[in-house]
C-alpha cells in the first residue's frame, strides 16, 4: 500500500485526478458544482474557503520547509555563490513573464486583464520535476537546476500573492499584522526554549498568523510561511530535495513527513475546487497566461541564465545552451500556483476561468522542451 501511495504521489495522480473531475462536473452540470463550491458547509464555510484559505496553508507550509531546508548550510542553495546562478534565472523566469503580460495586454488586451500580471509567475514545483525526469533522464544536472529555481521562484510567489493579491474589495487592515508579529514573538521564544515538538509553532504560531493575515486582508494561506523558517533544524543539511532523512527526527523534518502525505493526496481536492472551467471558457486572459508561461519563462531563464555565466556565476557542468532553453520551457508549467494566483487575482468570473485554462494549458510546455533535447543528438545524462 505505501508503494501505491508512493507511485500516486510522485506522478501528481490526485492534483490530476481533480483536475479532471473538475472539468466534467463544472461542464456537465455548472449549477451544482458552483454551489459545491461556494454553499456553506459547516459553521458557515465553503469548501472553497476551507481548500484555498485553510488547506493550501499546508501546501505552502511544506514549499517554505523547502525553501527552509535549501538554504541551510549543505543546502542545495547554500552557499550563495553555488546558487547565484539559479537565482539569477528565477528574476528572469519571474521579470521574463510579468513583462511578457504586460506588453502583450497593452497590445491586444484590455485595462481588466493587467490584474492577472501574477499569474504566470511561479512555477509547479512538483509537475516541472516530474516532467523534466522524463526529458532530461534521473540523475541529469538540468533537474537540479530547475529545482533550484523552481524553489526561488516559489519563495518570490509567495511574496506577490500576499503583496498584491488580497480582497481587491477590502483595503489591507495593517494594524491586524501585529498579531504576525506576535506569531513571530512566539515561535523565535519557542525556539530559544528549545521546543522539541512542531505542535505548539503550529497550533500558536500559526493560528496567530492565520487570523492577522486573515484580518489584515492578506491572504491566510502563507500563514505557515511565517512560522516553519524557526521550526528547529539540524545544523547541516545532509539530504537533497524531496528526499526524506530518517535519521533526521528535528520539527521541521517531522513537520514536513507528517504532513506532505495529507498535502499530496488534498491536492486532488484542490484540483476539485480551482480547475473547474467551462471548455468554452479560452479567452484574451487565456492566451496572456500561456504566452507568458511559455515563452515569457524561457526567454528571461535563458537571458539570465546566460547573463551569470558571463558574469561569472557559470551554469552547472553538463547543461548547456540547449538544457538550458529546455529547462526554461519546463518552468513554463504553472500549474497549481498559477491557478491558484488566477483564482486570486479574477474571483468568481468569466475572466478568471479564462485565465485558469491558461495555467492548464501551460503544461503543454512539456512538448517543445522535450523537441529542443531530441533535436541534435541523445540527450545527456542518466537514464
């Protein structure tokens, strides 16, 4: 059973398996699925509310263990030299699509659309792994890299979302963040304690982080961003990412073995509630998004990717011109976050699903970038 559950995981079947549900019961019978979504379902909440404001605190609870994880010495971005750059291909994989947007919604689109300039941002960290393992093959540096940025790129996302995307409908209350900064308080005394147990970070920590941002008329969803940076780790990293220590017993490695099975399986749930888009649904918001995750992605990772090895910083040994252009079309798969992002940024309306099937669309990317590494030749690396 841990097997099946292991092979369901690693190839994204929930998110995908949610995905298509989504498309046939909002297809089908429209009607029900809208109040699926948004009639309430106890103690007065949605399942909409419950997944995206609720549930997707944990998914970007496990991306900062990540980011956390990545940047502690023998971390896969420490020290800073090694990571500079996929640091720098993440400012263009970020300025690369938000620039795209903008110059194409000022040529063809219209004034409502520039609220989506977000969207095309981040990177699905999972579903860009797991199709550049099929391009590349296990073991390729080019994988590396990509997770690298995909990391950086998430860690930047993050930031937009809870900057730019709250209740356009409802000013941001700042006073509220001090219930943050409390949060903060709490868990850096948590950790001078020496609290060996994740728990009390999460049940303290995190509900004071929830409802200042809540409050605050940020998003919730990153409350957990602001407390798993001090939930205490050892003082070497000594795996790589997504792999699992087991002689690491630290908070932040239980936190995040406790609970990437419940994230990983949820996404189906996920996929339920924001991938349910009429068919007819593609739009000016549509071909915005997926230009931009696709070409706005690859010509700032390669501009920039190439601008640090002039300056210095030089891509990894094994990828080249052509991994590199291969892997900045990978990263053009949106996905989760960007239908996410999409859902923030164009709530409830026509504008939103046309900008979702966009994210959807965006792993459609998979194609050229596997043509560019079947163009000249084997491709390099382990099989």
């Amino acid at each position: 059973m841990h097997k099946q559950l292991s092979l369901l995981r690693e190839f994204s079947v929930p998110l995908a398996a949610g995905v298509i549900a989504a498309l046939f019961w909002a297809n089908l019978a429209p009607e029900q699925y809208h109040h699926f979504l948004h009639d309430p379902l106890f103690a007065g909440l949605s399942v909409h509310f419950v997944t995206n404001d609720l549930f997707m605190a944990f998914f970007f609870g496990i991306a900062a263990v990540e980011i956390t994880q990545s940047c502690l010495p023998g971390g896969d971005l420490y020290p800073l030299r090694r990571a500079v750059n996929p640091l720098l291909a993440t400012v263009g994989g970020i300025l690369g699509p938000v620039v795209l947007y903008l110059l194409l919604n000022a040529a063809f689109g219209a004034p409502a659309l520039y609220r989506g300039w977000g969207i095309p941002t981040a990177t699905d960290i999972a579903l860009a792994w797991l199709a550049a393992r099929f391009i590349f093959g296990k073991g390729h540096p080019a994988i590396s890299f990509l997770l690298l940025l995909a990391i950086a790129d998430d860690a930047v996302g993050l930031l937009i979302i809870a900057l730019f995307y709250g209740d356009p409908l409802a000013p941001v209350q700042p006073q509220w963040l001090l219930l943050c900064g409390a949060a903060l308080a709490l868990c850096w005394g948590l950790r001078r304690a020496r609290v060996a147990s994740y728990w009390p970070y999460l049940i303290f920590g995190g509900t004071l982080s929830w409802f200042g941002l809540h409050e605050a008329h940020l998003h919730p969803a990153l409350a957990l961003t602001l407390v798993v940076p001090f939930l205490p780790h050892p003082p070497v990293e000594k795996r790589h990412m997504f792999d699992f220590d087991p002689d690491d017993l630290t908070p932040l490695s239980r936190f995040e073995h406790d609970w990437k099975l419940f994230v990983d399986l949820g996404l189906f749930v996920f996929g339920l509630v924001n991938a349910g888009v009429a068919f007819g649904s593609v739009g000016p918001a549509t071909w915005l998004v997926l230009a931009s995750l696709l070409c706005g992605k690859m010509i700032g990772i390669v501009g920039f990717g190439l601008m640090g090895s002039k300056l210095g910083f030089p891509l990894p040994i094994g990828v080249g011109l052509r991994e590199l252009f291969a892997t900045g079309l990978v990263a053009g798969i949106g996905f989760t976050v960007a239908l996410f992002v999409a859902g923030e940024a164009f709530p409830d309306s026509e504008t939103g699903s046309s900008a979702k099937m966009g994210a959807m669309l965006s792993l459609l990317s998979f194609f050229p970038a596997a043509l560019v590494m079947k163009m000249r030749g084997p491709k390099r690396g382990g099989a």
